[in-house]
C-alpha cells in the first residue's frame, strides 16, 4: 500500500509539472542589483531619460526583483568606454550607441545607423522580424555581450554649421563631429569628422575645435544650446535616416538571469524602445518651433552637389568595409536584402502618403 501511495503520489507530482507556469530558480526574497553605464549625461532629455525609462520598467515588470542603478557618463566610466566596461563586467548593463565601436568591431556600427538606409519603422522590422536581432546577437558575443534596441531618435538632422554650405567647395576642411559610417563619408568629400562625446560639443563649437557637428535633433540639440554657437542647422537627412541606441547586457550576467527575469529585460526593452521613438516624435516638433521662432535659427538643406558626392562616397565606404571584413558583409547583405523587400511598400505607401498631404497642404 505504501508502495501505490508513493507511485501515485510521484505519477500526480509529474503531471503538475507539466502543465504547471514556469516558477523561477531564484528566490522570490532576492534582489538583483546591476549598474547600468551609458554614454549620456545624468538624466539628458531621451537618451537619459530613456536609460532611466528602461531601468524602470525592469524593476516593475519584475515585481522588484531586479533593481537596475542608472550612471550618466563619466560618473563610473567615460562615456565611450560603455562597450569595454559592459563586456568586461565592470557594469552588468550599458546603454549606447552601436557606431561608436568600430574600433572593436566593424559590423557594430550597421546597428546604429547607415547612410541612406532605412527609416525608422523599417529598422526596427528588420532588427524583430528579418533576422537584425539574431546576426546582432552573433557579432556581440564575441564581445560577452547581449544586445538590444532600447531606444532610436528617429531621422536626425545633418547638423549645425558656423557658416552656410552653397556648394561642395565649401565643405573642403571644415572639422565636423560625425560618427559611424557617415564620418567616414565626410572624410571622402574632404571634410575632417571626430567622434566627439555629447557633452564637449558645445565647448568644441565655441572655442573653434569644431566647424560644425551632428548630435542628434531639435529636442537634444536644443538642450545642449547649440544654437547659440552655430547659426546654420541643416536639415538634409542622409547621415541617420534612423538612430538605435543600444541597450548592453553582459552575456555572462545575462546566462545567470532565470528566464522569467530574461523575459523582463526583453520586453522591457521592446517598450523602452517604442517609448523613446513616440517622445522624439513630439518632443522634436516642439523643439523645432523653438529654434525657428524664438532663436532665429536658419533652416537649410545641402546642394544637391553635396548630396551626390555624399551618396557616391557612402556607397565607396561601406563597398570598402563588406569587402575586407566578413562580418559586415553578412550583416550589411541582410540589412540590404531587407530594405529592398520593405521600401517596395514603403514607397507607395508612407512615401506615397506624405508626398499626398504635402499636395493637399499646400
């Protein structure tokens, strides 16, 4: 009899295995700190704002569970050594941008942005849906890194310059902040690109280290006060055409997590990252009217000589790149494949649409 109790006992226990919710290895009474770096100051509107956005949106879906602390740049590493501190677990988490490490690797920085790539709504189907997150994930853990999109500005603007562009000839030795692949193309037309952080733009405007510089839009531009060292904004949007910013998780912190907690920063992330697009959305429109109406900042788009030199070396650039480094040819042959398959729909659709109410509007 003791003998059928037990049996039947285990064959009950089984059965509730089986169909019961998955019950998380950690205990429900631990607390799992980590520390987030990012590349941004101290709650910097959006890109802060959205590191913090992110942090808590963890710590709620996870009941507590998980409490992430937020650090502004330089307040544990500097700004640009998020990728190193992350990887090496310095800090469990960081939040970024991808371009800024194609002195680590080269493919990295097709996850920020591409010159004349894809818009916002495109990237991010490529990132969920046409395999951008899987090739992300190859080329980060190399790096003891797990990557996520938690955040994108939308299309930025091409920059604020001291004096106006009428002509390629004018570009010729201006010294421009401009990351990523898109410096690299400024350098072909004969301009000088750095990648300076954020926060010395400013200062490098004013005192003459700069002639010019992209940072991100008019609601992060307009917080930094660039109008007031710059008087010409440019509006041709080639250089980000969409903007990731990254969220980092050390891999090996990252394999520790139960999968319930794995689930949380997922998701979490996924909301953080829709959250920033829809604030740059209006907070970019206000700002805007801002600079226009209130500082009397000078709207203008390049020449079309501009534009073209900028293209034909936007295409050298990135040939150069897929062609010596394998790792960017896999990833950019996705990235391209995918904008082929959606600017179909893109073009007589959303295109098509703005183009209509444009007509209407006017």
């Amino acid at each position: 009899m003791q003998r059928r109790q037990f049996l039947k006992t285990l064959s009950a226990g089984a059965a509730a295995g089986a169909t019961a919710p998955f019950i998380s290895t950690a205990s429900a009474q631990e607390t799992i700190t980590w520390d987030m770096v990012t590349s941004w100051p101290k709650n910097f509107p959006a890109l802060g704002t959205g590191a913090n956005d992110f942090a808590e949106r963890i710590e709620r879906m996870s009941g507590g569970r998980m409490k992430i602390r937020v650090h502004g740049a330089g307040e544990m590493v500097p700004a640009l050594e998020v990728f190193d501190a992350v990887g090496e677990g310095t800090a469990e988490m960081g939040h970024s941008a991808s371009y800024y490490w194609r002195g680590k690797t080269l493919a990295a920085q097709f996850f920020t942005a591409v010159p004349f790539g894809m818009n916002t709504t495109e990237t991010n189907a490529w990132l969920y849906y046409g395999g951008g997150q899987e090739l992300w994930d190859e080329v980060y853990a190399q790096h003891n890194l797990k990557p996520f999109p938690v955040g994108n500005t939308g299309t930025q603007m091409a920059g604020w310059f001291k004096k106006e562009i009428n002509s390629l000839d004018d570009m010729q030795g201006l010294k421009l902040r401009l990351p990523g692949l898109a410096g690299e193309a400024m350098n072909r037309i004969g301009v000088t690109t750095v990648n300076t952080p954020g926060s010395e733009i400013f200062t490098s405007l004013q005192t003459g280290v700069l002639d010019a510089a992209d940072w991100v839009g008019p609601y992060n531009d307009l917080a930094f006060g660039l109008h007031q060292v710059a008087k010409y904004y440019y509006t041709s949007a080639w250089n980000e055409p969409s903007a990731i910013l990254e969220g980092t998780v050390n891999l090996d912190a990252w394999n520790a997590l139960p999968d319930d907690l794995k689930a949380v920063v997922s998701e979490a992330a996924r909301a953080s990252n829709l959250a920033m697009i829809s604030e740059f959305a209006v907070r970019n429109a206000e700002a805007l009217q801002t600079l226009v109406d209130e500082h009397d900042v000078q709207l203008r788009t390049f020449p079309d000589e501009v534009l073209s030199a900028l293209q034909d070396a936007s295409r050298q650039v990135l040939q150069e790149q897929v062609e010596k480094d394998e790792e960017s040819r896999r990833v950019y042959d996705s990235y391209t494949a995918f904008q082929q398959k959606v600017r179909r729909f893109t073009d007589v659709g959303e295109f098509a649409y703005l183009k209509t109410r444009e007509k209407v509007d006017a």
